[in-house]
C-alpha cells in the first residue's frame, strides 16, 4: 500500500467534496451534487492508483483507491456536519419540525389516534441528529470504499507500467 499516494489522492478529494458540500447549501444546484460525489469518490480512487509507485495492479489500486476514498469521506462528512450545523442554527431552519408542520391534517389526526404526539417527532434533539449523522457516514464510508475501490482497479489494471 502507497500512503503517500492514498493521502494524496484523499486530500484532492476533501477539497473536491467539500466544494460539492457548499454548493450543496444551493437550493437548485444541490440535486446536482449526488452525482457529482458519486464521480469523486471513483476518482479519487483512480487518482490513488494513478499515483501509487510501480509496479501497478488491479489489486494494490483497488486497496488504495478504496482507502482513500474511505480518508476524503470521512473527512468530507466531518466537514459537512460542521456546515450544515452553522448553516442551520444561522438560517433557524428545522427541516424536520417544518416537514412535520406542512403534514396534511388527516395525517396528523392518524398520528394522534396512534399515541403519537406529532410535535414530539419535530424536534429531534441533538443525539437524534447525530445518531442519524453517524448512519450517513457509515454508509457513504461503505458506498466511497466500493466506488473508490472501482476506480483503483479500473485504473491499476489498465495502466499497469
């Protein structure tokens, strides 16, 4: 394994996410950046693979392209949780306290006839918001590892000398 080579790509891809996270903030250009992520993390894997030392493999670019991946995710998802954090105790936007809000009322009378309180489910609390947090993680660590993972080998196959 090339740890010069996997911090290197990783650090291309924090940079590139992180981007992708702000203009995430954008209403109409956040559909965009599912995408564009998807795209990063198999390039992040075939910039590992590109600058690992040679001889090249499918195997080694698939081992380092997924770990670097897995660094620019983790790093990528510490960030954006700090973002959108300001981003929403600046805007005082509860995005799920509002969802509850704009419920039509046959839904909420369904609610209340099942014992739930629908003003319970608006306000998460900030263990609800970082439990959830840590789901999205773990499966963006798994999705960037196999995509990161792709792209390594597609390239250290290829591109063997």
């Amino acid at each position: 394994m090339d740890m010069q080579a996997v911090l290197k790509a990783g650090a291309v891809g924090v940079g590139i996410l992180f981007v992708l996270t702000l203009l995430g903030l954008i209403p109409c250009v956040g559909c965009l950046t599912l995408p564009l992520t998807v795209i990063t993390y198999v390039g992040v894997g075939v910039l590992a693979a590109y600058w690992m030392t040679q001889p090249r493999s499918g195997s080694s670019g698939a081992m380092n392209g997924a770990l670097a991946a897995v660094v620019a995710a983790f790093i990528a998802s510490v960030l954006s949780g700090i973002v959108n954090s300001i981003y929403f105790s600046i805007s005082g936007v509860d995005p799920i306290g509002e969802a509850i809000t704009n419920l039509p009322p046959d839904q909420l009378a369904a609610l209340q006839e099942a014992g739930i309180d629908p003003a319970m489910l608006g306000g998460l609390g900030i263990a609800g918001i970082l439990s959830i947090a840590a789901v999205c993680c773990v499966i963006w660590l798994v999705v960037a590892a196999a995509l990161g993972a792709a792209g390594g080998a597609y390239w250290g196959n290829s591109h063997q000398n």
